[in-house]
C-alpha cells in the first residue's frame, strides 16, 4: 500500500469518525465506535480510489509542467 495514501486517508478517516460521534448521546457513540470499527474492512475500497485519484493528480500535473514548458502536453518534444 502507498503510505502516504494510506496516512491521508487514515487521518481523515479518524478525523470524520470523532465528528460523527460527537454529534451522539454516550451510549449511541460506543455503539457507532464498535459498528465502524467491524466495518473496517470496507474502507479498502476508499484506499483504491484515493490511489486512483493520486494517480490522476501525478498526470495532471505532468501535463501542467509540459503545457508550462512549451511542449505538446500528450507528446514529449512536440512544441506547439
């Protein structure tokens, strides 16, 4: 796993957590900690799309980095 996808998403993950129990009475807040912690298997399924629109951020700045050098954003040494 990417670490710093896996971080980001660990640390949002935790952060939208605490707010959503916050807004509970006590007894509601254990019980929705207990729920979310068997359901974390699923999160894997937000690692892939974080993975996914990483990659799509790498692209989109490798096409800005070209666009600001001249050259053709989808073919290298292409000058416009």
């Amino acid at each position: 796993m990417n670490d710093l996808a896996g971080a980001h998403h660990s640390r949002f993950q935790t952060e939208g957590m605490r707010a959503g129990r916050a807004m509970l009475p006590p007894i509601a807040r254990d019980l929705a900690s207990e729920t979310l912690t068997r359901s974390f298997p699923t999160i894997g399924f937000g690692v892939k799309a974080l993975r996914s629109k990483a990659q799509t951020t790498r692209q989109n700045v490798r096409i800005a980095q070209h666009s600001l050098s001249g050259a053709h954003p989808t073919k290298p040494g292409l000058e416009l």
